[in-house]
C-alpha cells in the first residue's frame, strides 16, 4: 500500500479536529448547501483550516484563505476533506 495514501485519510470537514488544516477533496453532489459552498468558496482543491466547533454538533468555523465562516456541522458532513494537519 502506498505510504503517502496511508497519511491522507479522507474524512468530512465535520469530523476535521480544531487546529488541522486539509483540502477539499469533493462536495456530495445535490446535498443540502451544495452551491451556497460554491458561491463562499468551499469547492474541490481549496484549502481550510478548523478554527472552532461549537459543542454538541453545532455550528463550526472554518478560515478559508484570510476569510472565516460558519457553517452548520450537518451542512460540513456533505463535504470531504484530505489531507489533515494539524497545526
């Protein structure tokens, strides 16, 4: 197995732990916020960085370039992320 592949799990951006930076690997297609993500930037090869996650599933924030932004944690599970590193 290729150990590089092994280091970059894809999870949701819900799941992406405070403090990691990863990029977007895709939106599920025809899920809820598809194109509000689109139209704030959250598309395939964008990078982000978790900043916070309110408890018990709540909203959570995330910078995208020098932009923060919310978002609910049930609209971030239709997103998958790659490549987590935490900072």
């Amino acid at each position: 197995m290729n150990k590089k592949s092994e280091n970059k799990k894809e999870i949701t951006l819900a799941d992406l732990p405070v403090g990691a930076t990863a990029t977007i690997v895709k939106v599920i297609p025809h899920s809820r916020g598809e194109k509000k993500f689109a139209d704030v930037g959250l598309v395939p090869g964008t990078e982000l960085l978790m900043e916070a996650k309110a408890p018990f599933g709540g909203l959570i924030r995330v910078r995208v370039m020098e932009t923060s932004m919310a978002l609910h944690s049930n609209d971030a599970k239709n997103i998958v992320m790659k490549g987590d590193k935490t900072k």
